[in-house]
C-alpha cells in the first residue's frame, strides 16, 4: 500500500473529525485501494467524489447516530448521541483535566513506540548479523512473540507500581515484536548476489551491513513501524485500563464506574486519534525514507 | 595472434560442492584450463548447469576450487580481489542510492577521496553514455540503462578483467543488440580483457575473439574456437556477416544441440 496514499486517507479521516466525536477509519485496514494516483482505469470515480462520497458518509453515519437510537427508545446512558458526547467532551475538558491525560496518553505511546522501536530494530540487526544467536534464540522469541504481552500489565504494575513505567514497559514490549521480527526477516532475505557483490569489491562486514543489509532492510522496517504505531496504542490503552489514574485508558474505568457511557465513548474516539497521528507521522517519515521506491509498487 | 600477456589463467581448476547430506559430493568443473590475454574478449558457452558460473565464482575469489590454480596476472587468487571486475544478469544497483553513487560503490572499500571517488564515477558513465543519468534513481531507468550503469560500476574500480554473467539474458531481443553493441564499443575502445559467460551461441559469435565450448556437467573445456571475424567492436555488423551464421552451426554441432532436441 501507498505510504502516501495512507497519509491522505489519514488526513482526510482528520478533517473529518473536525468534530472529534466523528467516527474515525481504522487506518491498518488494507481495505484502501492500492492504485497509483492517478487511476484512469474505467469505472473509478474520481478523487473529488471520493472524498465527496467518503465525507457524505461520515455525515450520514453522525446523523443516524444522533437521531436512531431516540427514535427506536434506547436509553442515553446506553448509547449517548453525537451532541450529549460533544456535551461530555466540553465537561471533560473543563472538571476532568482532559488535556493531562491526553498528554500523558500521547508521552507514554510515543516513548514506548520508540525505545521499542529501538530496542526491537538493533536486536533483530544482531540476531541478523549472527546466525548462531539467531538459531539459539528463536524458540524463545516465537514463544515471547505468540504471548500475549498486554497480559503482563498487572505483573508490571505489582513490580513497578501505579506510575507511568508499567504503562511504558508494556507498550515497549508490545511495540518490540513486531519490529524485531521484520527486521530480522528482512536481514535473512538480503539478496546473496548483492552481498557477493560487496564481497567481491573487497567491503568489510561492517560495510556490507551498513551499506547493503541495512538499508535493504528499511521497507520492512518502515512496515514493522507502522504496526509497531498502532499497537503502541493498544499497549499504552492496556496500562492505562489496569493501574494507574491518568491517560484515556483510565478514562474508560473512571467513566465506566460512574457509568458515563459518554466519557467512554471521547475516551475511545481520542485513543483513536492519538493512533492515526502516530500512524500518519510513521507513513510520512516511510514516505521520505523509501522516496527511491516507485509509487505504484509501494 | 599476437602473443600477449595472460591476464587470467585456469591451470587444471576442478570444484567440488559437498551435497545438503554432508556425504555426496557434486562435480562442477572438472580440470578446467584456460587463458585470458591482455585486451582479449573470450567467451564460454555451455548447457545450462555446466558450471559456467562456478568459473565465475572462482575467478572472482568469492569461492575456492578443491584443485588446481587460479592466477590473475600471475598472482595465485586466495580471495575476493580488487583487480576482478564482475556483472551478473541482474544489475545489483542499489535501488536506494542515486546511478552515480551506485557506479562510486565499488570504491567505497578504497582510501580514495570523496572528491575524487565521484570524479571517477562521473567518468565511467561518460564512457558508458549515461552522464544525463548521474542524478537518478536505478528505478528510473529502462532495464538496458541499468545494465550500462552495471557496467560503469564495473569498470569503475579499473578491474583487469571484466566477468560478464550472462548480462544480457534478461532483456527483450532488441535491447539486447543495442547493448551487445553498446558495451562491445566501451570495451574495444578501452581495451579491456573481458571473459564473457553465455548461452547465446550468437552472443559469443558476435562479441567475443575466442569461444570455450563446455561440457555438461561435471563441465569440462571441450573445444576452442577463435572467431575470425572482423569487427569485434560492432556485433550489430558481425551478426548479419554470412560467416557467423558458420560459427554458430558450428557450435550447434559441438553441443549436439540438433541431437537434443531430436
């Protein structure tokens, strides 16, 4: 899938959600057609009327959730409609600190999605440069990889207690994987004859890492990134939801003891939010990174 | 011919590969010897699996044969050798990095200066008609200008031989002239020894001064024909000279081609 194609479906999902009640796209869905720009092909409408179409959509889909569950008698505290959350938000904005647990949300899903990224990136280059490391340590990885590593949330917090670290720590750990295997698999896959290649022009180890397997490895790490991006959401949400009294995730316990649907409800769509930023900001810096890629075959 | 120095001498060459079992071993080549001289273009022509490319392997240092000798310019070859210019039929640039930093990569292994380094680059893509070329990316260039940037990376580090892998099989028939011609003019005009590894019995025909015919496997030199053909620097003229259309019989008949298919 286009890099920037999935920057523009994000963006235009943003200008939607203008109001930040609107429903937002799930931005990992390969659903987006993965044409070129421009798409002569006959039959597809034109990049105005899609949007036309898509933004019509969003309208239609606030509407029906504003005025259908009235109509059919479903009570407000089971599903609010778009004006009792934009009510909810205000409220939340002004008496719940709104905005220090978005920052904290938004400061704990960043550090973790890097120090994972990091951390994950230069391992799967070491296990990648040893194929005896990599051979000793790949029943483990599989079998860390396959947990489910938001399980170990409340470990994290009996250890570390009701701060911001266990919340870091799972979203590290959330992120590491992903990015740890592509890497790692991008490295296994480098093509012999370019290695040959550098061989034959007499380059050290070290320049063949860094001149061929490392940067012939960055498509898979851009793609590890970005699932990297969106489970460093999940993983900061999973943290928040088990200990702690800060960040969105603690807004959906807080508002379900109180049984404000509503404030679960801001709660999720600005998780949501803090997701497609961070997915958008990863596909523009892959946008940039692997520029030499044509389009068409991103 | 005149008699000039050998470049590039197999001296009774045999490799062996161990099998994935450990136990049986694989035959590529089996006392293999040749010669390269100075300036020369010589071509080896086989059945697909003949170890053509085990050759190439060896010559370039990237494997060691189980016996006999290799030398360039009469130094016994125990690795990867600077002196060893090699093109595969995949022209292995860098998608990522521009054609003039693909033809500097080469290079990079030496304690030249950057300056200097680009320089060179920028000469070699002059001589291979690719200088508007320099600012772009492998992508945006047809499959035949990438195997001319192949080709100026190649002569780039000033190799003493050129190994050419099959360069040409992977592009439609009419690019492959062009570039048969192509690279033909950049080698005669700089003299460069060149050992061309085909399967095209026309390629060798038109490009080459010599051709070493090799057996199936385990392969094995069993024929030598020099190409008495003038112009060595234009295939485009030799191909539609009545006598190469002998040559290439000829070597129908020395890898009993007709039987085959028969």
């Amino acid at each position: 899938m286009s890099a920037s194609e999935v920057t523009a479906a994000v963006e235009r999902t943003n200008t939607l959600a203008a109001e930040p009640v609107a429903r937002a796209a799930p931005p990992a869905q390969p659903a987006m057609p993965d044409h070129p720009a421009p798409a002569p092909a006959a039959g597809l409408a034109s990049p105005t009327s899609i949007l036309l179409g898509s933004l019509g959509f969003g309208i239609l889909f606030l509407l029906a959730w504003q005025f259908l569950p009235p109509a059919l008698g479903v009570p407000s505290y089971i599903i609010p409609t778009v004006t009792d959350l934009a009510r909810e938000f205000g409220r939340m904005v002004q008496r719940e600190n709104l905005m220090v647990h978005v920052v904290s949300t938004v400061t704990i899903a960043s550090a973790g999605f890097v120090i994972g990224s990091l951390l994950g990136a230069a391992l799967g280059y070491v296990l990648g440069m040893s194929v005896f490391i990599e051979k000793v340590l790949s029943p483990y990885i599989l079998g860390l990889q396959i947990a489910p590593k938001v399980a170990f949330a409340p470990l994290f917090i009996m250890w570390l207690g009701y701060n911001a670290w266990p919340k870091l720590v799972v979203t590290i750990l959330v992120v590491f994987f992903p990015i740890l295997v592509n890497v790692l698999q991008s490295m296994k896959t480098v093509d012999r004859d370019l290695i040959n290649l550098a061989r034959a022009y007499s380059m050290s180890r070290m320049q063949i890492f860094w001149k061929i397997e490392v940067p012939a490895s960055m498509p898979a790490l851009m793609a590890g990134l970005r699932i990297g991006a969106t489970l460093a959401v999940i993983g900061v949400t999973v943290g928040e939801l088990v200990g702690g009294n800060t960040g969105l995730g603690y807004l959906i316990t807080f508002g379900e003891g109180q049984a404000n649907t509503a404030m679960v409800f801001n709660a999720i769509v600005l998780l949501t939010l803090v997701g497609i930023v961070l997915y958008a900001v990863v596909a523009a810096i892959e946008a940039r990174v692997l520029h030499y890629i044509p389009r068409a075959m991103r | 011919m005149l008699k000039t120095a050998s470049v590039l001498e197999l001296i009774g060459v045999t490799k062996r590969f161990t099998a994935p079992d450990g136990v049986s071993a694989l035959t590529a080549i089996e006392r293999v010897s040749l010669e390269v001289r100075a300036g020369e273009f010589v071509a080896v022509v086989g059945p697909s699996g003949c170890g053509k490319s085990t050759i190439l392997n060896l010559v370039a240092g990237l494997d060691r044969p189980s016996e006999g000798r290799i030398l360039l310019n009469s130094i016994p070859v125990e690795g990867p050798n600077p002196t060893v210019g090699f093109m595969l039929q995949k022209d292995l640039l860098l998608p990522w990095r521009k054609i003039v930093h693909n033809v500097e990569f080469g290079l990079e292994a030496r304690a030249i200066s950057r300056a200097e380094r680009r320089e060179r680059a920028l000469r070699e893509l002059q001589r291979c008609r690719l200088q508007d070329f320099a600012e772009s990316y492998p992508y945006q260039l047809s499959g035949g200008m990438r195997q001319r940037a192949a080709l100026a990376r190649t002569l780039a580090i000033e190799p003493a031989i050129v190994l050419l892998d099959e360069p040409f099989s992977a592009l439609d028939a009419q690019t492959k002239l062009i570039l048969q011609k192509s690279f033909a003019r950049t080698i005669a005009s700089s003299a460069i020894t060149t050992l061309l590894i085909t399967h095209d019995l026309m390629e060798a025909v038109i490009m080459s001064d010599r051709i070493l015919v090799m057996s199936e496997r385990p392969g094995q030199i069993i024929e030598e024909i020099p190409v008495d053909l003038p112009d060595r620097d234009d295939p485009m003229a030799r191909i539609s000279a009545a006598r190469a259309r002998e040559y290439v019989d000829h070597l129908l008949a020395s890898l009993h081609l007709q039987e085959k298919a028969a």
